[in-house]
C-alpha cells in the first residue's frame, strides 16, 4: 500500500478480504477510530451476504424500471464528518450501495409481485435510517468505543447530543441456527436495543445508557438479557 492511496478507499476491498497483510493491518488499526469506515465496512458485508441469498419466483412486469426509478429517485447524501479533510465520498458509496441491494436483491431474484411491494417498503426504511446513522456519526459529539468480542470486533459510534448511537457488528461467530445476536442498553435495567441475526450488521438505537451489552438468544428476541453474555462496552 503505497502513501498516495487514501485509506478510506480501501473499506470496500477490506470487506471483501480482497487487500493485502500490509493493507489489512493498516486498515484493521484505522477502523478502532473511524466511525464512518466501521458501519461500511460492516454493511457491505451483510449487503453481500444477503445478495447471495437464492430465490427462484417469477418476476413481474416492468419491475427493472421500476427499480431502476427507486434507485434515482433516492437522495445520496453525504456526512460532513465523512468528508472532511480527505474529501473521499465514503457515505455516498454506502448509501448507493445500500439502497441498490434491496433492489438488486429483487432483480436477483426475479420477486413475485408481493415481494416486490415488501421490497419497495424496505427501501423506503432503509433510507429513513441511513438518515439517523448520518445524523449520528456527523454529530460534534459523536465518539467511538469498540471492543473484540465474539471472534470479531463490536463498535459503538455514540452521540450524547441525539441522544443515539450506531452499533455495528464486525465479524462475530455465528449464533448458532435459530439464534441471534441481541444488543442491549444496560441502565437501571435492560433496554432491548436491537437483533443482529448473523455476526455481522449495523443497528440504530434511538436511546442511550451507561453500558451496551450484547447476548446470544432465539432469533426473535428475548424480553430480557439470558445468561449467553458475549460482551459489554462501558460507553
């Protein structure tokens, strides 16, 4: 990796393992303070673990139009805390790339009509909280606490001003079938703070506590944290 290559640039190849020792070293020590390259990193890989997903159902008509409209018509804004300094484009490519999947998840698949509509609405969805993730990682207070855990990495991007945090899971082992990871903002008691079905994604949680926990339990969830603690992170 030569001293010319912006090393923001280097998240997409990162999250395919497509860099070299040199490059993963490099990076692997960047992501512990760059909140933004933490949450793409972690997003492309579950953006293309879900793309190889296989379904087999007749598509309807016009639907590439369709899709190729939604794409357009999605505002592709960018972080001012993701673009300082390096002047890199870093959340106009996680957002392309994140609102493309669901639509090039459908096409992939060749979606019934039904899916389509589902499809339709989780764009919608994911666009409305790439706005959330945005306002929290450009926040002047937003900081970044992560720790290994799991066989991998979790970060924690938090703002106090919003009221918010980001947090992303990195590379973690499997839950195990039927099981999912569960985040958590331990306060006076336990806040459900989102699930994570694999070892890698991203959630938004609109609420603050001292401690954010993560547990393995049934992959819809559990009411209260059960005794397969992964981890916690003092924010």
């Amino acid at each position: 990796m030569t001293e010319t290559v912006d090393i923001h640039a280097l998240a997409g190849s990162y999250a395919l393992d497509a860099v070299d020792d040199l490059e993963r070293a490099a990076f692997d020590r960047h992501l512990r303070d760059c909140p933004s390259c933490a949450v793409e990193v972690a997003e492309l890989r579950e953006t293309a673990a879900w793309l190889a997903h296989p379904v087999a159902e007749a598509s309807p008509p016009r639907l590439r139009d369709s899709v190729m409209a939604q794409i357009a018509r999605t505002p592709q804004e960018r972080s001012r805390r993701a673009s300082t300094s390096s002047g890199r484009t870093t959340r106009d490519r996680l957002r392309r790339w994140g609102v493309a999947a669901v639509a090039a998840a459908v096409l992939a698949a060749g979606a019934g009509v039904g899916t389509w509509v589902v499809a339709q609405q989780q764009v919608t969805n994911l666009r409305d909280e790439n706005a959330r993730v945005d306002a929290v990682l450009a926040a002047a207070d937003a900081r970044l606490v992560s720790q290994d855990m799991g066989g991998g990495r979790v970060t924690v991007v938090v703002s106090p001003s919003r009221n918010a945090a980001v947090a992303v899971l990195d590379g973690l082992d499997s839950p195990g079938t039927g099981k999912a990871y569960q985040l958590w903002m331990i306060g006076a008691s336990p806040r459900d703070a989102g699930l994570v079905p694999s070892g890698t994604g991203r959630v938004y949680v609109p609420f603050l506590a001292p401690t954010f926990g993560v547990t393995v339990e049934p992959s819809g969830g559990s009411d209260r944290p059960g005794d397969t603690l992964v981890g916690k992170i003092n924010l």
